[in-house]
C-alpha cells in the first residue's frame, strides 16, 4: 500500500486539506481493485476535525487500485491532525506474488494476476500449496494545523516549503520583461520575528542578472514612505541581504532611493528558481527580519505594521513592479 498523497501538509486550523489516498498494488506492481482500506482520524486538536465519510472510514479500492476520503477537515486548534489508512494483504512465501484481503483474518481476498482463485491462507490452489502470509499495511498522513499568520518559515534556502502555508497572503500582479504575472505575496511572524516572501512564476528557469527584492516597513500607521523606516533589501542575483533604513531628505541630488545600511545588520534572506511539482518554475524571495523594542533604525512596535516592496525583474521598466504601488505608499498588513 503506497500513500498517493503527501503524507506531511500544513494549513490553517479549521481548513481542509487535501485528503489521503492510498493505492494497493500486487507485489508485481500491477493495481488491486476491491480491497478493503480502513481510514482512521487517529488525532485532531480541539473540536471540528473530521474526515468524510466519517472515522473509521471503510473504503474499497477502485479499478486503479486507488481508495481516497473525499474530504479532511482541520480541527480548531493548533497542532498535528493524523490519519492513519491500513489494510490486510497476503504474500505468497517463496512466491513473487501478493493480494489484499476483502476483510481481516480469512477470505475471501481480492484476486490479482491469479483467476478464479478464493481460498484461505495455507490453501492448495491448482494442486500446488501455498503458503500463505498476512501482512498489514499502513500509511500514516499528519496535517499540521497553524494559525494564519502565525509561524516561523525557513528563509535559508529560497525554497517555499511548507511553512509557508500558514503565512497570510496577498495576490499581486508582478511586471516580468515578458508580460504581467500573477504573484504573491506572503508574511507571518512568531513571537520574535516577521517573516516575507514573494512568489512570481516565471516561463524559463534562466536567472536574471537583475533580480531584487526590496521591502519597505512602518510601525507608525504613516500612509506614505518616511525618514526612519525600515528598508530591506534582498539582490537575489548577488544572495546578499541588507538591513537598511529610509534616509528622506538625505539622497545625494538626482538620487531616488535615499537608504542608509543600519549598523545592526538584522535579519536574513535568499532567493531561488523553484521547479513546481507539474514542471513550470517560480522565483521564491525570502526573508526574515528580528521584532525590535527599541532600534530606531528598526520596526518598533510589532503590533501593527504597514508593508510595501518594489521588485525588479530584468532590466527596464518592463520589469519593474510596485506594490500596492505607487512607490512610496503603504497597505497596512497589521492593522
Ligand atoms: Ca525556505
Ligand atoms: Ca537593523
Ligand atoms: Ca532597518
């Protein structure tokens, strides 16, 4: 029994995830249809969990081998929800050759690559004796259920893993050198640190000589960019991070972006290309960036938050994006 799904998912507590399947298969790898597989919500934290049909769900196999729940539900609370699916089959000892069970203990069990065929264990079949083994299979699915936009994310890499199912997001459309894309953008925090990315598809797995990230943070509820903000600045062609602050009134004369690099270097970031699982690719910009009580050259209060970011994509205005734009602006992200 091979577990069709991922067996480790991430969502929103209360949400629904995407629910278990399993497929049997003889041990000549060809699909058991008919067999029985019993599916088991053995842990979900708080109240609402549930699977359909409801625990322990009894499924049997289609024509393709495959037994899938129609739905899983996260409970309400925070913390590992499993599923465990299991079923019976039998190997033929010294025979290159196994079938699952139609239920526990005896027959009759399905037939696979051998006709006509129902019997028990240690059963003589065509005036040859088998002997029979049961086997029990299981496979074990866990969805870790997260407060939205609440968690910590892994920005060492450039690599969207799974944390980041539990980031609020934010759709936006990026400017690429060849048209408009659909993004997003996504941020959460824990108890000591915020968390941002942003994720562009892109056609082609080319990196692009021009490629930066650079996001810009108020505590102050200010609508429009001022002195003292915090910029911070990922290059994605270079992998370098820089914490930086806004410098108004400061710039040299014919220079538009006026940031000072803090002292306090604070936070980190990296880029990559990721490949998706159907072969098309996406940038991924990730960074992270310490809560301060006390830094002026830092976001000061956690409690509310204004974000905007610029994103250059290749060279020109055609690969220039601002968000939520124009520059200067900021959407409250923390209210
Ligand atoms: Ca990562
Ligand atoms: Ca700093
Ligand atoms: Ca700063």
């Amino acid at each position: 029994m091979e577990a069709l799904q991922p067996v480790n998912q991430v969502g929103p507590v209360g949400s629904d995830v995407t629910p278990p399947a399993v497929k049997a298969t003889d041990e000549g790898g060809l699909p058991v249809k008919g067999a029985r597989v019993t599916f088991n919500l053995t842990q979900s934290p708080g109240t609402g969990g549930s699977i359909d049909p409801s625990s322990p769900a009894v499924l049997l196999t289609d024509a393709n081998g495959i037994a899938q729940l129609n739905q899983w539900h996260l409970g309400d609370a925070t913390g590992d929800n499993i599923v465990q699916a299991s079923g019976y089959g039998i190997a033929i000892k010294g025979e290159a050759w196994t079938s699952i069970l139609g239920r526990e203990g005896i027959g009759p069990f399905v037939q696979s690559s051998l006709t006509n065929w129902t019997g028990y264990p240690d059963m003589t079949v065509e005036g040859f004796r088998f002997p029979l083994e049961l086997v029990r299979d299981n496979a074990e699915f866990i969805a870790f259920g997260c407060d939205e936009g609440l968690g910590t994310a892994d920005v060492t890499d450039g690599v969207k893993d799974a944390s980041w199912d539990c980031a609020n997001t934010e759709p936006f459309i990026a400017n690429l050198g060849g048209g408009k894309k659909d993004a997003t953008f996504y941020w959460m925090r824990d108890g000591s640190t915020f968390y941002f990315a942003v994720s562009i598809p892109v056609d082609e797995t080319a990196s692009e000589k021009e490629n930066i990230f650079t996001l810009y943070l108020t505590d102050t509820g200010n609508a429009t960019l001022t002195e003292g903000d915090d910029v911070l600045v990922l290059d994605g062609a270079a992998q370098s991070f820089s914490d930086q602050n806004w410098a108004e009134g400061k710039c040299p004369k014919g220079q538009s972006f006026c940031a000072f690099v803090d002292e306090d270097q604070n936070g980190d970031g990296h880029f990559q290309i990721n490949v998706n699982p159907d072969g098309s690719a996406f940038y991924f910009y990730e960074l992270k960036h310490k809560l301060q009580g006390d830094a002026v050259e830092d976001i000061a209060d956690i409690g509310r938050l204004a974000a905007a970011f610029t994103l250059r994509i290749g060279k020109g205005a055609k690969g220039n994006t601002e968000w939520p734009g124009p520059f200067g602006e900021y959407e409250q992200i923390i209210p």
